[in-house]
C-alpha cells in the first residue's frame, strides 16, 4: 500500500507481544458511553475486530476486562479503538489483543445513539466494516476491502525486496547504489 494505511501512532497494543489480524467491525461510540460495544458484539462474528470510535475521547474507558472477557468468549480476535480502556492486568489475564491510545481506570456509560457497521474514521483514516485489520507492536494498519486481494497479491515482492536488503546491509553495504546516481543526475543541485 506505497508504505500507508497506519492509524495514529498513539494507537498501541497493551503489551508488545499482542497481535491481531481479522476483518473489521465498525461501532461509533458516543463520548463515555459504550452501548454500541454491547450492540457489536452482539452482531460480530468469531474472528472480527471490533473498531471502536471514541473521537479520542479521554475520559473515561471504552472497555474493561468483563467486556474484553465477553468477546474472547464469543472468538472476537480484539480491539482497536481511539479511546482509552481500563482493567488492563484482567485484559492480559484474558489474553484478547487490545489497542488503545491509554488507560483509565474512569468507566462508561450505556445510552446511546448506537452505530454498528457503518464507515467511520479512526486515528486518522477511514475505516469500514470487511475491511482487513493487521496490527502489532508498532501498530495498526488498515487494508480497505477493495485492495485486499491486491495486498495480499504484493506480499511475496515486499517480503522479496526485505530479504535482500536486509542481507545487502548484513554483508557490510553503506550507502545504497541509487544514492550516488540520485546525486549524480540532474535532480540534484550542488550548492558551494
């Protein structure tokens, strides 16, 4: 995806060891209230991420470790959300991939206006239901539903290019070639 697709960077997992991929499931939430977590968890399927919209809000935490509990009871494979969760010792102990942009221990409320499945923007992108959702410890990236089969089609060139670069710059390579043509060509003014 030309090196894009990653929410915000405050968006991190719990612990560094989380990961999570499956296909997303969209809940706009109103500020401290988390009635439409309740609602998507309801019509999520074992093996979706739930994408909880917050508007970074700060205040008080989206879900807890009863929540996180529910959903790994139900095979929901984790949470990204923009917002903060609390309970973070009962989240590990359940074992769901969480990633939030902080903690509180300060908890919602359940009233509504509820929104499941419908496009939404979070850290920063778009994001709908189906799309794909990847994420580890440097964080979470989004493949929209139309370019999945695309992406996944590109794979075996990245990881190819990965390889030998990374074995050019294990075997002692400095500076890559196409620097010194870059500085060489005509795109590149030389100032004394």
């Amino acid at each position: 995806m030309m090196g894009q697709g990653a929410l915000d960077h405050r968006i991190k997992p719990l612990t560094t060891q989380m990961k999570l991929t499956g296909v997303a499931l969209t809940a706009r939430c109103g500020p401290r209230d988390n009635l439409a977590v309740y609602v998507a968890m309801r019509v999520a399927k074992p093996g979706d991420v739930l994408i909880l919209q917050v508007d970074a809000y700060e205040r008080a935490a989206i879900i807890g470790d009863h929540v996180a509990q529910i959903m790994q009871n139900l095979g929901i494979a984790g949470v990204v959300t923009d917002g903060l969760v609390r309970d973070v010792e009962g989240i590990l102990e359940v074992g769901l991939p969480v990633f939030a942009t902080g903690v509180t221990p300060n908890s919602p409320y359940k009233n509504g206006p509820v929104e499941v499945g419908t496009p939404l923007a979070i850290g920063g992108l778009p994001v709908d239901a189906g799309d794909l959702i990847v994420g580890d410890r440097d964080g979470v990236v989004v493949v929209p539903r139309l370019w999945i089969a695309e992406v996944i089609t590109s794979l075996d060139d990245v990881r190819a290019k990965e390889r030998a670069a990374g074995e050019q710059i294990a075997s002692g390579m400095t500076i890559p070639a196409w620097v010194d043509e870059l500085i060489a060509s005509a795109r590149t003014r030389h100032l004394d």
